[in-house]
C-alpha cells in the first residue's frame, strides 16, 4: 500500500496496524517513496528446559562401555595407504 505523508500523519495507528499484520506501506512525498513502514519478527522464543521431559526412555546400561570387539567393528578401517593427491598430466 502507498500512502502520503498527510494520509500516514491521520491515519497513523490504522497504518501501523495494517504494517503489524504483515503489510508494508510505502509513504511517498512528492509522489516520490521516501520511507518504508513494515512490522517486525517478534523475538525468538528462549529455550525452556524440560520441555522433553517424558519423551525419552533411557534403558538400564545405556551408558555401559562398548565391548572392545564391537568397538573395533564400528571403527572405520584403516587402508594404510595415503590418498591419490598427484595431479593428472604432470
């Protein structure tokens, strides 16, 4: 929407409604925009703690120590070889 500086001055409050709810008007003087009226992003919600309570069901042992074969199965193998890092045609 575009309004004039004597529209935006009588209609203020109705104008920074509309901006709130997501419309942003252009104010002109002249006919030439010299400003921009848009509502802000409200702020980010803080992190609650707690929040998960309930949602997670630890098992008896779920911290015990990885047998070390297991351990050793899920380690990723080592090649011993280095990677290919010549370039091509030299």
């Amino acid at each position: 929407m575009e309004v004039g500086i004597a529209e935006l001055v009588k209609h203020v409050t109705k104008l920074v409604e509309q901006a709130e709810h997501g419309e942003e008007i252009i104010v002109k003087r002249h006919g030439k925009a010299v400003a921009k009226l848009t509502g802000i992003e409200p702020p980010k919600a803080k992190r609650q703690f707690g929040v998960l309570k309930d949602t997670v069901k630890l098992y008896e042992g779920w911290d015990r120590d990885l047998p070390v074969g297991l351990w050793e199965a899920l380690a990723e193998p080592e090649t011993g070889s280095r990677p290919n890092t010549k370039k091509r045609g030299a």
